[in-house]
C-alpha cells in the first residue's frame, strides 16, 4: 500500500489539500517576424495550505478555517518579497 503526505511549503504541516501559489516575471520578446509576439514566463512556484493562503492574504477565510488573516493586510508587493525570500532560504 502506497500512502502519500502532503506537506505545506510554508508552514511544514500535513494536510488534506495544497494549492499552488506562485510569483513570477512575464517578459515580452521582441519578434523576429511580425506574427511572432510571444512573452516568456518565468515562475517561482510552491503548494501551501489553505490557511497559509488565508493568512497571507491570497484567499477569505471559509467557515472550516481558523486562520485571520493577517493584520494590517500586505500589499503585493509584499507578498512577493516574501514568497520569493522563502525560496531563495529553501534552496529552490
């Protein structure tokens, strides 16, 4: 019998469910031909639970939750910084 674990990235607890979040940069490449516009995308991405995506902020509160939000609410730049610095301190 195969069992799996879910770990949240954030938080390190097992849970039921994760939801991927992520930041990234979309960058615009200038064609070579006039139909070739493309935009390259380049994405940190993690799995957190929900009441990591509460307390962030990416998410409401649902009534099974018992996460807040945190107080005052972060901005998306903040957010991002924060993302971001978990990663880079994680190794990925």
């Amino acid at each position: 019998m195969k069992k799996t674990i879910l770990t949240c990235d954030r938080c390190k607890k097992r849970v039921a469910n994760l939801y991927e979040v992520g930041a990234g940069l979309r960058h615009y490449c200038t064609p070579t031909y006039p139909t070739a516009e493309t935009y390259e995308v380049y994405q940190l991405v993690a799995e957190w639970c929900l009441d990591c995506c509460i307390e962030v902020g990416f998410t409401r509160p649902v009534k099974s939750s018992k996460a807040a939000p945190l107080d005052p609410e972060p901005t998306l730049e903040d957010i991002i910084r924060k993302i971001v610095k978990e990663e880079i301190s994680n190794g990925t």
